[in-house]
C-alpha cells in the first residue's frame, strides 16, 4: 500500500473512536442520569479520533498526492465540509414520527426533529 500499516492502525483507531463518541448518547439518552465521567469519555473519545483526523489522515491524504501537498489538504477540507454541511442539513428535514428521547424541539418554531440519525 502507499501508507504504512501503522497509520492504518491509527485511523481505525480513529474511527473507532468516533464511532464511540455516540455511544454515552445512545446507552443514556436521559442527560439527568448522566454522570462527569460519562461527559469525560465523551470528549476523549472525540479528542482521539480528532487528533488522528488532524494528523494521521491528513499525512495519509498527503502520501496519496506526492509532490501537491495543498492538493491534498484542500481534498480533505473539501470532504470535511460537504459532509458537514450535509449532516447540518439533515437535522432540519427529519421529522419525529413519535416523542422519544431523540426528539428534539428546535426553538425556531420548526416543530420536533429526529436526531436519532445524526448520533450514528
């Protein structure tokens, strides 16, 4: 492969990472029952997936467009906000079909959104 087997490692770890920031929200959505070291766990996983998105996968995007290294941190930043964007946008057009605790009401008079989506 063109990055070595360690980056690899890294970016699962990563993702993996990510992927566990939801978790806290998923098991526990009730927030009066949540704890400081839930809250603590929530951003060190999201502090360890974004340290590897900063590093590691900006290295890697690097090693795939030898040579055009604004080519390549521009590719990332391109992905990163379209994404965004379309996650953003996503939370104002899914209605809840029922209340539940990931129904929430937006204060702009929008009515309740699922926001069961955008924590997975």
């Amino acid at each position: 492969g063109r990055f070595p087997e360690r980056k690899g490692f890294i970016l699962m770890t990563g993702s993996t990472c990510f992927a566990f920031v939801a978790l806290p929200f998923l098991l526990q959505p009730d927030f009066a029952k949540w704890t400081s070291s839930m809250l603590v766990v929530v951003y060190g996983f999201q502090g360890i997936g974004r340290s590897t998105f900063e590093g590691t996968l900006r290295s890697v995007f690097a090693d795939y467009f030898p040579g055009r290294k604004e080519a390549s941190f521009a590719n990332v930043v391109l992905q990163n906000g379209l994404f965004s964007s379309f996650g953003f946008m996503l939370s104002f057009y899914v209605p809840c079909l029922s209340p539940g605790p990931y129904c929430v009401e937006f204060k702009d008079g929008s009515g309740s959104h699922d926001v069961y989506l955008l924590e997975m």
